[in-house]
C-alpha cells in the first residue's frame, strides 16, 4: 500500500508567479484535502475534493484553485503568488464511506515566495 | 466557527516522564471528533490519537491517553514513560462528525522536548 504523497518537496517562485502543487492520494481513497500551514501556526484548511469535487472551502481566496482527477490524485493552483503565500502545504487522502474516516497526510510541500 | 486554542507552545519533560498537553475547543455541536497529531522535524502529520465525543470512555493507544471533559470542552493528551522519539509538535484538532466533512481544524500546536 502506497502512503500519500507529494511533489515536489521544495519550491521558490516570485512574487506573482503561478504555482502548482501535487499530490497522490492513498491507495483507494476518494477524498483529498489540502491545508496551508504557516510557519510556527497549525495547518488551515484550503479545501476538499471528492469525486473529482470541489465539496467544501476555508477561508482562502479564488486564486487558490484545485483539481482531482480519476486516479484520485489532486493539485492545487495558487495564482498571483504574494509573499503571504510562503508556508508548507499539506494534503491529507481519506476513504469517505461514513462519519469518519482517517486522513492521511503526505510530507508537504514547502513554497517560498520571494 | 469552531476553534482549537493550545495554550502551550512549548513543554519539555524528562525521558521516561510523564507530561501532559492541554487542548480546548469551543463549538455548538454535539457530536464531533478530536484528535492529537505528531508532526516530527521530518514533516508528515502523523495521527496519534483520536476521540469520538458520544463516547463518555477516554482513548487510549499504548502510552498515549487522553482526558476528554466534555461539558469543560477540553481535551488534554498524557504521554507516559517520555521516549526521545516523542519530540515534535503535537496539534490538536477538532472535526465535524457529518458524512463526508474532512475539515479538520487545528490548533497553534505545542513543541514537546524530551530531555535525556
């Protein structure tokens, strides 16, 4: 069983610049979500995708964007880069078939923008 | 909105001690989920351990026990016999019980020293 994972591991951009992160959901999950976490902070929630879904959003603006595709695998756009956007983003895969089901989380990507 | 407040940044303890993290949530549901996560130097979020609020029973996995007091909405975790490898950030977090919700809400996070 693969764990979750992603790429790349680290990424510096510009202020302004386009980003896109990657990340392979666990074998047989059908959920992903993403999380941005700060420097010294607990991670925030992005949003979520299920079924190739957006089904659920944080408190982040419409240049933060998302795809997940057949395979389950997800990647998440950020557009129009600002420094605040340095932080390590994190996705989590899970199997949703009840109330709960368990996250999985990849080993995240660090973005600096400089 | 539901929030997760850590009022600890930083604990240390002595290898082989006992030390306990504090965690309390503020929410208007009643029934939910809280977890405790490890997120060593190396990054991942690794789930430690987790508590269903309809249960009145306290989870316990191995050396990692928590006390959950509902009414008080507070929900600390016990670390016994302390081992070097427990050193990280532990986070709180708190979920939805509904189908499908993911959202986990964490909180700031406490960073546990172990001191040999």
């Amino acid at each position: 069983e693969t764990g979750v994972t992603q790429s790349p591991t680290h990424l510096i951009k510009t202020r302004g610049q386009q980003v896109t992160l990657r990340c392979s959901s666990q074998s047989g999950h059908n959920t992903v979500s993403w999380y941005q976490q700060a420097l010294g902070q607990g991670p925030q929630f992005i949003f979520q995708y299920y079924r190739e879904e957006e089904n659920g959003r944080g408190n982040f603006p419409p240049r933060f964007s998302g795809l997940q595709f057949p395979n389950y695998s997800s990647e998440l756009n950020v557009n129009a880069l600002e420094l605040d956007d340095s932080a390590l983003y994190l996705c989590a895969s899970s199997l949703t078939q009840g109330s709960h089901n368990e996250q999985f989380f990849g080993p995240g990507t660090r973005l600096t923008v400089l | 909105a539901q929030t997760v407040t850590q009022s600890q940044p930083e604990m240390s303890v002595q290898e082989a001690e006992t030390v306990t993290l504090s965690c309390t949530y503020d929410t208007s549901e009643s029934d939910y989920y809280l977890f405790w996560y490890k997120q060593p130097p190396s990054r991942q979020m690794i789930l430690v351990i987790r508590q269903e609020a309809y249960k009145q029973q306290n989870a316990t996995e191995n050396r990692f026990s928590v006390n959950f007091q509902k009414a008080a909405k507070s929900f600390s975790l016990k670390i016994s016999d302390s081992q070097l490898g427990d050193a990280a950030m532990y986070f709180c977090a708190y979920r939805r019980s509904n189908f499908g919700n993911e959202k986990l809400t964490f909180g700031t996070g406490t960073r546990l020293t172990i001191i040999p």
